[in-house]
C-alpha cells in the first residue's frame, strides 16, 4: 500500500485554482479565438416557423453573393446531411424518429436549420442568408403535451403515427395496498418547467482537414470530446482514427455541451468536403433556441400515509417533454429521476411511470441535475404539502420517515443501495446556523399582525445519485456506452509529473483538484503536475464530464494510476539501493530504505533511472507511467439539507430571498474552496429555476424568451450571500470517499424556495404557486385563493 | 449577430451632426452611447446606411448651472449625471430613476439624452423628466427650438425630435422637493414592470404639490394627474394610499411576458402610494 503524503497542496486544502490565472488576464483559448489560415464560416438559416412543409428552398441566390463559397439545402448537401445520434433507446418500442441536421421537406421547431452558406467572413456569410429563397406552408403547432398526446392532434412526426415516445414503467411493490391502508393521500400536479442552458461562452466549432495526413481536427466548445469522437465518426463515416477532438477552454455547459450537435455535424462533413477549415459560433439568439433546453415535465405526484405522518407509497406520473427531436440522451433524463423520487424517504411502495411526448419545441436533453432537480423538487415539495394536511410540522415528517444513519448501507424501495448517509447531522448544524426556531417566532408575530410582507420557510432534505456510472448498470438501462474513467499518470525525466485524465473540465477546476489528489499520492508539489485533458490526441480515453461524475469516477482513476505508478517505481529504486522492493517505504515523494533513511532515492530521480535505462532491473521496462481504467462500484449518494428564509410581499407577490443556509455532505472534499464555489453557484441556479428563468411559447410554437431581456437569469445582485456548511461522511463505495458536487446545489435549493413561498402564504389559503414563481404569479395565487380576481 | 453594413460619421459639431444625418438621408441614424441602438442593429431591426456619432460633441457633454435650472448634455452618460454634484443637489429624482438603468457597465456608456431620445415606454428616465418638468432642446435644419416635457414624447419611441433634427440638451428647473424613483422589476438589470418618479413638496407636514411620472404604463411615460391632484392636502400614509388609488387612471398599460395589464395596474397603485411616501417622508 501507499501511504498518502501530507504536503501543502495536499487532498483537503483549499488552495487557490491553478486556472484561474489565465481566465481573470484573458489568456484562454475559446474555440472562436482560433484562426485559421483559409477558414470559412458557416451560418445557419434557421426554421421561423415551429412546424411547417418547406415547399419552396433555393440557395442558388446566396452564391452569387460576395465572399460565397458554398451554400447548401438539405438536396444539395445530400449524404452529407448526417443524422443527429441519440445513444439512450429507454425502452424497445421507443420512436426514434430520424433528426437530419439540415430539415428535410417540413421543418418541426423553430430554430431547425434549413440551409446552410458558407463563406470567407461571417458578415458574408450572415448577409447571404438573405438570398436564400425559401417559402413554408405552415402546419398547426404541436405545443401542450397533454394535447399531443390527444387523437385528432397534428403529428411532431408523421410517419410514426403517435406523438407518443415511449411509455416507461417501474413499479416497486404494490402502490395500491399502500393507498388502501392510507389514512391520507395527497395529490398535486407540479410543473417543472422548461429551462435553457444559457452558460456563458455560446456554442462554437471549427473543424480543419490536417493537411498532409488524412486527419480532421475538430475544437468544439463541448463538455465530451471523447464521446462526441465516437458520434461523429458514426455520423460522419469518416474513420475514428482520422477524427481528433478537441475541447479548447470551453465557458460553462451544465449539460448544454453534452450532445452531439448538428452544427458539429455539419462544420466536419463540410471541412472534408471543402478541404479547408469551417468554423460556426452561435449567437446569443441562436443559442437560446437550438442549444437542448432541460427540464419541461408535468408532475402528477401522490403520496399515501398514515394520519401520524409514516409514509406508506408514492405514485409519480411524469410526461417528460421530449421536444421535436430526440438528441443524445433526451429520452433518458427522466429515468436519471426515476431512482430518486423515494429520496431520503422510507416507503413500502413507489409506483413511477412516464411518457415521452414529442412537440415543435427546441429538444429537451440534460441540464445540471438531469432528471434528479426534477424527482427532488417533487417530493420535497409533496412532502411539505402532506405535512401541512396531516397538521404536522415539515421537518418533523421529514425527520420521522427518513433513513437513519445507523440504517446505512440502505436499500430504497427503487432498488438503489445508499452506500453512507447522516441526515440527522446535516440538518442539526442547518438548524443551527439558520436559527430556525427564531425565524418561526417572526413568522409567526407576521402572521398575528397582519404584516405584508409575510415570512415563509423553505425546507429541503435532498440526496441525490452522482458518479455515472457503474457500466453494467447503464447497460441495463439500455444506455449504449459504459461509465467508467480512464488517466495516465507519467513521471518525466526531469522529475514533473503528467497527468492525463478523461474527464473534460469546464469550469470545475479539475486541473488543481486532479493536481491535489496526485501530490498527495506521489508526494510532487501541485506546480510539479500537469493535468492533461481535453483533447483526443493527447489524453485518447475518457468518458468526459456530467452528472458531477469527474471526481467521483475520476478521481479514483487518479488514485489508482498514482499508486500504480509509485509501485512501479518502487522496483526501480529498489533495484537502484540494492534492497528489496519491500523495505522500502515511500515518504514525502521519495524511497527510504527502512530503518536507514540515509540511503533513498526521490520519486523524480527513479523517473530519471527510468528514462535513461542504464541501470534497470531485469524485466523492467524502461519510462515511468501507468495508468487505470476505473469502472465505478456503484453511485454516490450525496445529501444535505438546505433552508431558506423569504420574504413575501402580498401586494405585489415579490418574493425576497432573506437568507439561505446550506450543509452539504459531499464526501471527501479534495478543495473545500472549489466545493464551496460549486455549492454557491448550484444554488444559484436552481433559485433561479424557482424564481426567475422559464422558456415560455405561444400557441404557435415561437419561443417568447428568446432574449436574455425576457429570460431573465439572476446575477449576485438579485441573491443574498449563501451560509454554506458540511458535514463528511465518506463515500464507502469510492476508493477516494468523495460523492460529488456538481449539482447538489442546483437540485436542493429548488423546492427550497418553493416551499418557502407557499410556507408564507399558506394561513391564506395558498397550497401551491408554480414556477417560476414571479411577482405576477404569487400575487395571482394570493387573489385566487383569497377568491378574489384570476 | 452582425449589423448591415454601414457608413460611420464621428461629428465634433452640432453643424457636422446635422449635414451628416441630411446627406445620409432617411436611412441615417444618430448613435450616442449605442446601448439601445447596437442590440437592434445586431438583431437587424433596423439597417440604417449612416450612423451619425454625437458621442463626442462637446456642447452635448457634460452639466451646467443656468441659475434657476441645470442644463444636461445630451449626450452625457448616465454614470455622469447620477454622480454628477448639481444633479444630486438640484435634480435628485434624474440621479435615483438614472441610477436604476441596467447596470454599472451600461451606465458608463449610455447616455441619458438617448434614452430620452429613444423614448423606450419601459426606461426610466422619461418618466423622471416628466415630473421634473424637463424642457428639451432640439437642433435642426432650421435652428433651435425648446420643447416643454409634455410635449416631447409622443408615442412608442418617438418624440418630438424629427429624423433630421438632434437633441442637444435638456434643461431641468431648480427642484428642492423630496423625491423618489420606484422601480419595480424582477431582476436587478431588468426592465422596469412599472416605474414611478415622484417629486412631493410637503410643508408642515402637509403636501402642497406632487409631481408624478409613470414608467411603462402607457405608450410613453405619463403624468398621473389625478393621483397629483387628490394628494394635494394629504398628510397620512391612508390619505396617499386613497390618492393612489388613482394611479391607473386614464393610463394605458398593455400586457407582456412579465405583467398583465390588470396587475400592472395594480402594482401602478401600489407601488405610487410607497414612491409618494418614501419621497414625502410621511
């Protein structure tokens, strides 16, 4: 074994991020920062409509125009024309129908791209489009899923006769006999509504024939080169051999860069067609509408207990929003929550069922959580609802019906094993820090007085299951790729140490967390480490980043390939002090001979012996790396409680956020800091989820926020300062200890605040207010239940 | 996105600014400090041949002291007139509806005259130089003319300035009163739902005279008369809250994404009531 070194960088310190130099003085590399000698530019002429035939299509016009090196139609582009790839068939039956990257005959969203110009400046490639003739006869819009789902309803897809994707079912034990022996069952339909990915560096990708080999290089602004490399080698026809990808410094993605798109599609067949670089970025406005969108399901949630408050079932009937077309997971997100809607939560039975539904809207794909906001806000929010209908107080319901932490390993009725989990302790230090008690005594002098601005107090006990995945368990759910991590860890002559890893960070800070679990194996000071990712060429495997999975399945491939390398090592050394390999004992980064620590030799000066070959040991061979290919035991299971304290007004429904406690327990922290920072800005967007963002259309199909003026995302401005905590308790399941972070924030604080809003309004009669819960839309909900106006 | 193409002129003189916007045409276009103009440009909204940059005239820079009123260019940025000391003295009500526009970054590129120019229903500084009985001063082909505050904006984004013609200024008497600009959005840099800019002279504790102005209640910002009438006398919280009442009235308010017109109403009500009490102290 190796005994973990304690240097300053170590595992558990929070240490500044190696990154951040370059993003606060401007030395990234975004891909549309690359220039290349000949590149031209693509734009897009997009669907204005949401569902219509296109009866007439020229692009002849746009050739004439200056700059114009090509333009092409669906006819024009012919097998080029490759298809979107969705690698999640949920079920056998599910529709796949076929999603073209350029829309042939009829186009089914607005924003489907419908011809294409390319050419040697963007202002001429974006003034052509106008010269493109192009006529539609427009087809009623597809837009409730209630609806489509109706006979006589126009059809997403003709030819597969039913708007219906898939109907996906998993009960567990018998939801009936819970309700028969109920004292309450309480039923609410929640909508979790459709949101945009809007991270901050848009869309961009140029692709470029490599010159003398056959290779096509293509910088994608994606969060999975490794996997994008396999679909697009599909896709394209073009060998995988001859593909390289590269995801240069990439600005956010919460999952709106883990797809497989059509204009990276389309960029790498036209680059092989022209024989020179292409390169699309997307606007803000384009983004908005073609990037995936995430959540969009109606909830219809019912929760079966006895009188005294023991939950006995739980029944969830989703219709998951799957949008025109079915992308690289978009069927499957819904079954990411399918695990979770039972939560902390012990039951008899849990009944799940959901329905995929095609509409003319933007495709549905993962957004930060995927799948497990949307089963979190669910039953914490149907928790609260029964609690206030059997007269108990929440966190006493809570408290009675979770699992105890001397109940762990715990097997949830959904069948998922919770490896370590102390709920008791993350909610005793929350409790404390939000002085809890105190801010139900206001609530309780607002509601005597009368005041207008009611207080209202949000709870929310969630876990979740991060660290995609065990590969035997994505095969059972019919996912077609494994989830295990793979890094290399290479000691180079001169004493510096490579680490190559699969996952592909953007914006984690891999590059110091990754450094820090390495120094603290190998003893090398975190400057010492290069993290290499990001790029098919140079760190060939990998399963990339999503589903806060990088730490928890990568990290331990880190692990592993550092301890493998120092064994390696340790017989070189060995042979160098002429003992044995096992009197040696490795310390600070250097092999001691037992009992004589005069006589040692440093990790680097091992790797020295290694490269030189001199003087090896027989049978070793020369260089200094290993690596490992970890496929993780099972998931991770993180929790936490989360509490907020809001301030209601009634005459004008605006809700302020007064104050917002969180203790988190995530495992092992590597770096507290970066656990922090991703526990703030998680937060932050799932308040925003509640508060602020929804993707709204009219009947029509055209998406109403396409603007960041009407889809209004919070800044620090519109947040107070998060109180954030943690407790530890190690993951048993991952070598490491750690569980993962990524999301926890963004899937705790949602029903936090929603809970808190209805907490103040409920003495008026409120029981719920739908999100995002706007000014206009908590007031309505007062005047609704005050019976008084709509 | 990407503009049209266009031609660019940079005037130092009122002179220059005017024959360049008559030789452009009716395709010419003034640009200040572009942070209305540019988004609509980039979303092809409007594809002027000329802009005409009066961004760096100096006659339409800067804050004067003309006695009994101040004197605004129009082309001095929002950050230079809520930071600017005669502003905060004489003219309060311009600094706080001036210091709700965006956010830091656009207020040290907008300008106030251009967003008054622009006359966007929902921006916060009309309403403003409502109530400040503001007066404008235009340049034109033909020379100079002054136009008093209700006559200046017209309709969506129009004024009385002509498409040949420039505001040069805006001049604002000398005002004293308490005052207040309420804006109610739903983030920090959002638009305003509603806006009230409220300039009350209260004396004994007794309001002699209101000045209110409306944000995004109409097609141009408005006066709420009624409400300015019925306060006058007022002198409890319950006598404003029945003057508000009257804040709707006569007003216009249209529907959107983030208000019906009923709750815009609604909040016009009570978001007056506490513009009036904060600016009266009562």
């Amino acid at each position: 074994m190796t005994a973990a070194v304690e240097t300053d960088t170590a595992i558990g310190k929070p240490i500044r991020r190696k990154e951040d130099a370059h993003l606060l003085h401007g030395q990234t590399n975004w891909t549309d920062n690359i220039q290349l000698p000949g590149t031209v530019h693509m734009a897009i002429l997009r669907s204005p409509m949401a569902h219509a035939k296109i009866t007439k299509l020229d692009v002849s016009g746009a050739l004439k125009q200056p700059g114009v090196v090509a333009a092409y139609g669906a006819k024009e582009l012919g097998d080029l024309n490759g298809g979107v790839p969705c690698v999640w068939p949920v079920t056998d039956d599910i529709k796949m129908p076929a999603f073209p990257a350029l829309a042939i005959d009829k186009v089914r969203q607005v924003g489907d791209c419908v011809a294409v110009v390319l050419a040697t400046s963007v202002a001429a490639a974006v003034d052509a489009l106008d010269s493109i003739v192009v006529s539609y006869e427009q087809l009623p819009a597809v837009t409730d899923m209630e609806a489509a789902l109706g006979s006589g309803s126009a059809l997403v897809h003709d030819e597969i006769e039913t708007n219906a994707c898939y109907v996906y079912k998993m009960p567990c034990g018998d939801y009936e006999a819970s309700r028969a022996k109920a004292d309450v069952v309480v039923a609410r339909r929640f909508i979790n509504q459709r949101l945009i990915p809007t991270f901050m560096e848009p869309r961009s990708v140029v692709a470029a024939p490599m010159g003398m080999s056959d290779e096509i290089t293509i910088w994608s602004a994606t969060q999975i080169p490794h996997v994008l490399r396999v679909l697009l080698a599909l896709v394209t026809g073009i060998p995988e051999n001859n593909l390289r990808v590269v995801a240069p410094d990439v600005g956010g993605g919460f999952g709106g860069k883990l797809q497989c798109y059509r204009e990276e599609i389309l960029v790498t067949n036209l680059a092989k067609k022209l024989g020179r670089p292409v390169k699309w970025t997307e606007t803000r406005s384009e983004n908005l509408v073609a990037t995936h969108h995430g959540r969009d399901q109606i909830q219809d949630i019912e929760i079966a207990a006895t009188k005294d408050g023991k939950i006995l079932g739980l029944k969830v009937t989703l219709l998951a929003n799957m949008g025109a077309y079915l992308q690289i997971i978009t069927p499957g997100v819904p079954l990411l929550g399918m695990f979770m809607y039972p939560a902390i939560y012990k039951m008899d039975s849990y009944d799940f069922t959901c329905t995929g539904v095609f509409t003319n809207k933007t495709p549905t794909d993962a957004y930060r959580g995927a799948g497990r906001p949307e089963s979190t806000y669910a039953i914490e929010r149907i928790v609260d609802e029964l609690a206030a209908e059997i007269g108990m107080e929440p966190m006493e319901l809570r408290k009675k019906n979770w699992i105890k932490h001397e109940e762990f390993p715990f097997t949830t009725v959904a069948g998922l094993t919770y490896d370590t989990g102390n709920y008791e302790a993350a909610t005793e230090k929350a409790l404390a820090m939000f002085d809890y008690d105190g801010l139900r005594a206001e609530q309780a002098q607002r509601r005597a007085s009368g005041d207008p601005v009611q207080l209202g107090i949000g709870i929310s006990t969630f876990t979740e299951m991060c660290g995609l995945a065990p590969s035997r368990t994505l095969g059972a759910l019919k996912y077609v790729a494994g989830g295990w991590e793979h890094c290399t860890v290479r000691a180079l002559p001169t004493g510096k140490i490579e680490v190559v890893t699969g996952t592909s960070p953007h914006g984690q800070g891999h590059e110091t967390a990754w450094s820090q679990i390495a120094s603290s194996i190998l003893g090398v000071p975190v400057e010492d480490i290069e993290v290499i990712h990001s790029d098919t060429g140079r760190a060939p495997y990998g399963m990339d980043t999503y589903g806060s999975r990088s730490l928890a399945v990568g990290g331990q491939a880190i692990k592993a390939a550092s301890e493998r390398l120092v064994e390696k090592a340790r017989v070189i050394a060995a042979h160098q002090l002429e003992c044995s390999a096992s009197d040696l004992e490795f310390v600070n980064g250097s092999f001691q001979v037992k009992g004589d620590p005069s006589k040692s030799q440093a990790l680097g000066a091992v790797a020295f012996e290694a490269f030189t070959a001199h003087n090896l040991p027989p049978g070793v061979e020369p260089t200094l790396q290993a690596e490992a290919t970890i496929d993780p035991e099972d998931f991770s299971y993180p929790h936490g409680t989360h509490l907020a304290a809001l301030e209601v007004d009634t005459e004008t429904g605006q809700v302020k956020l007064r104050k917002y406690v969180c203790v988190d327990d995530v495992g092992m922290q590597v770096n507290p800091m970066i656990v922090e920072g991703q526990v703030h800005g998680g937060v932050a967007q799932g308040i925003a989820q509640a508060l602020f963002e929804g993707a709204e259309y009219d009947d029509d199909g055209n998406l109403l926020t396409a603007s960041l003026a009407d889809y209004l995302i919070p800044s620090a401005a519109d947040l107070p300062s998060f109180e954030t905590g943690s407790t530890v308790t190690p993951s048993t399941t991952h070598p490491l200890g750690t569980k993962g972070v990524g999301e926890a924030g963004t899937i705790a604080s949602t029903p936090a605040i929603i809970n808190g809003i209805v907490d103040a309004l409920r003495h008026l009669g409120v029981t719920d207010v739908a999100m995002p819960a706007a000014p206009q839309t908590v007031w309505r909900a007062i005047q609704t239940a005050k019976g008084g106006a709509k | 996105m990407i503009p049209v193409e266009f031609d660019y002129v940079k005037a130092t003189s009122i002179d220059q600014a005017l024959a360049a916007l008559k030789s452009g045409g009716e395709d010419s276009k003034i640009i200040s400090g572009g942070q209305s103009l540019l988004p609509v440009l980039r979303l092809r909204m409007a594809e002027p041949s000329v802009l005409v940059d009066c961004g760096g005239i100096d006659e339409m820079l800067g804050v004067r002291d003309d006695g009994d009123s101040i004197t605004i260019g129009a082309a001095t940025t929002h950050h230079g007139v809520m930071s600017n000391s005669l502003v905060q003295k004489h003219a309060l009500l311009l600094a706080q509806a001036t210091a709700t526009v965006a956010d830091p970054a656009i207020r040290h590129r907008g300008t106030t005259g251009g967003a008054l120019a622009h006359a966007d229903p929902a921006s916060d500084i009309p309403a403003a130089a409502l109530a400040l009985d503001t007066s404008f001063v235009i340049a034109g082909p033909g020379g100079r003319r002054t136009v008093a505050a209700k006559d200046f904006f017209l309709d969506y984004f129009t004024t009385a300035v002509g498409p040949d013609e420039i505001l040069v200024s805006f001049s604002i008497p000398k005002c004293d009163w308490g005052s207040s600009y309420s804006k109610f959005n739903r983030t920090a840099q959002a638009w305003a739902i509603v806006g009230v800019a409220a300039v009350v002279n209260v004396q004994g504790g007794v309001i002699k005279e209101a000045r209110i102005g409306l944000t995004n209640m109409a097609p141009t910002a408005v006066r709420a008369s009624t409400v300015e009438a019925a306060l006058v006398g007022a002198s409890s919280p319950a006598d404003i809250t029945a003057a508000a009442m009257h804040a709707a009235d006569g007003t216009r308010a249209t529907s959107d994404l983030h208000a019906q017109a009923d709750y815009r109403e609604h909040l016009a009500r009570v978001i007056t009531a506490r513009a009036v009490r904060a600016a009266s102290g009562i």
